[in-house]
C-alpha cells in the first residue's frame, strides 16, 4: 500500500455522525444541575469581588470537586468523541456581562489555556455585528451578520457563551470533518486528493513574528498516530491571492473546494442547533467545521446578539501533523495551536464588545 493508499481509508469511530440522526436525540445537550450552578454562583460572586482582571483568572480560581464531572464531560466528547458539546443554563439573564465573563472564561480555564483569537490578543472574544464588511480582508466574519461559510478556528477548542440571541436566524451549524473526508472519498476520491496538498491562506494582517502574511496547510492532514485532522477557511484561501508570490487557486483545488462545500451544506450532513441565552457550546476545531447562518438582529442595542468565545490550547488534545505549529499559527509551551500571537501585543480580555 502507498502512503497516498494509506490516507485515503475511510475514517472510523465517534467523531463520524450525520446531523439527522444527533437531530433524533438529546445526548449532545448537558443540562447544568442546581448544584454545578451553585458551584458557578459561589465562584462568581468571590472572584467579582476581589476587583480580577478577567485576563488573570487560571484553573486555580475555580477548582471545585461540584465541576470535575461537568468538565470531563465536556473534554471527554469533544476532545475524544464526536467533537462537540453544548452546555445548557448558565443563569446569563441574572448576571452583569463580567459576572458572566468570569463564570465562563474561568471555565474554559479548567480545560485548557486560552489563547488570542486576533491581532489586538483578546483571549475573551466577542461574537457581535460591529458592522464590519465581511469582504474586506482585515475584517472577520463574526464581525458582521452574514452568513459563515463551514470554516475552522485556530486553537484545540472554540467555545461560545450565548449572552443574547439574534431577532432571527444565526443559527449554529456543524459538521463533522471525518463525515466530510468520507463522503469526499466515496464521491469524489480525486478531488479529495486536492484538500491534501498545501493550500495557501490570508492571515488577515494577523501576522506572528517571523512569519509571511500567509501561510499553506491542507484541508485534510494525516496525524501522527494514523488518525486525520483538517483545517479549512475557504475565504481566507480567496483572500491569500492578493499576494502576488502566493501561486494561484487552481481549477482543480476549487472544484474540490465546491465539493466540500457542498457536501458541508447538506442538512443530510450538518446539524443545526438554536442558541438560547445561557448556552455554552464546545466544538473541537480538528474534527468538525462550523458555520453561521446570516440573521436579523433586534434594533435595540441592548437587545442585539451577543456570544462570547473562546479559542482553547489543550494539553490532552489531538496529536497534530508539525505543519500545524510550524508553518501556521506557532505553538504554546505545550506544543499546542497558539492562536493568534502578533509581536508586541498583551493578551487581554475586554468586556466591551464594540472594537
């Protein structure tokens, strides 16, 4: 068997599902109990009045025997089982947004290290209409309100805290990644050879030190352990052709891309899910892609959709091809994805979502 032969087996175990079916049941929806809210308030109210930067607060600031279940469920289905997890009743609508922030941020500390998820290193992001034109290549997609193509962030985990939904629409939409390799491989086994090559992609003026303003990985990458992983922003492949010493999108690697696509936007495939005020979802970046559908927000300000994120680097995450760490987006001192890292920039985690 050839090394080609080799990648091109069809993938196995829990990160392989088809939307309809997780549709069917509710086993990917975790309630919180009474008592892990309880454990969240107590955290909550001794953390908010210690005056803590949100940007300071570790593992250690809420360490609690009541969340050790919670937090190795979340890790165990989304860093070991079908990719994702969404975590039902945070008490959002009582809380201050940095009441909220600390409930959520310190959370996310329990599973790994949060990482910048842009230029300006904010490692408590804002997922909110800024009125940001999607089209330009310094702006980015959660920005607006515009429908996400499927795409994969930059990190082991991204997390969402649904603080205020949308009017209408904006709806969260995955996939699961090995779902996609197989289906490429039972439809469309040539094209699929394509999305293993190098493709070449915009880093949006996000720029680590010593690194081009682009950079090249494949959709689909072996692991180390015979496993597969993928990485796909298909707007950023677009963008990266205003460079001219980036070779150009080929005829072939776009219509790959259109098979991809397409097969991502079959409801057959995904799975849509409604965020309600309090939910947490958790997706692994390595095995499943997510998207957006566009929305309607409400005129009030007080009112308008508003998510925070998170970008997670987790020790106990997959083994990842070295492409990942060295020709991408650099590596935290555990050897994990590092987010967005610009030379001189501080981590922060600002409350205000109107930059």
């Amino acid at each position: 068997m050839t090394n080609e032969d080799s990648r091109l087996a069809p993938l196995t175990g829990p990160q392989v599902w088809y939307g309809p079916d997780l549709a069917a049941r509710t086993d990917w929806i975790r309630p919180l109990t009474p008592a892990e809210i309880g454990e969240l308030e107590a955290a909550v109210t001794r953390l908010d009045a210690t005056g803590i930067d949100i940007a300071a607060i570790g593992p250690q600031h809420l360490q609690s025997p009541g969340l050790q279940p919670l937090v190795e469920e979340i890790r165990a289905a989304v860093l070991h089982g079908r990719g994702f997890l969404l975590v039902r009743g945070v008490p959002v609508q009582q809380w201050s947004v940095r009441q909220c922030a600390i409930a959520y941020f310190g959370l996310g500390t329990l599973l790994g290290e949060p990482v910048s998820q842009n230029a300006m290193g904010h490692i408590l992001g804002h997922v909110k209409d800024i009125g940001a034109d999607y089209a330009r290549p310094e702006h980015r997609g959660y920005q607006t309100s515009a429908r996400l193509p499927y795409h994969c962030d930059s990190s082991d985990i991204v997390a969402l805290l649904c603080l205020k939904p949308s009017k209408t629409g904006g709806k969260s939409s995955l996939v699961s990644s090995w779902t996609l390799f197989n289906e490429m491989l039972r439809r469309h086994p040539q094209a699929l050879r394509e999305l293993l090559k190098p493709a070449y992609r915009d880093r949006r003026g996000e720029v680590p030190e010593g690194a081009e303003p682009w950079y090249a990985v494949p959709v689909f990458n072996p692991t180390p352990d015979g496993a597969m992983v993928a990485t796909y922003v298909r707007s950023a492949m677009k963008k990266a052709q205003r460079f001219p010493e980036v070779p150009r999108l080929t005829p072939e690697l776009e219509a790959a891309c259109d098979a991809l696509d397409a097969l991502a936007d079959d409801p057959a495939i995904h799975l849509d899910m409604d965020f309600r005020p309090g939910d947490m979802q958790f997706v692994s970046n390595h095995w499943i892609m997510h998207s957006r559908t566009e929305y309607e927000d409400f005129p009030e300000p007080e009112n308008r959709r508003h998510l925070f994120r998170l970008w997670l680097a987790c020790a106990d995450a997959p083994l990842l091809p070295d492409v990942y760490v060295r020709a991408w987006q650099g590596a935290t001192a555990q050897g994990r994805p590092a987010g967005i890292r610009v030379p001189g920039v501080p981590l922060s985690a600002p409350l205000d979502a109107s930059w």
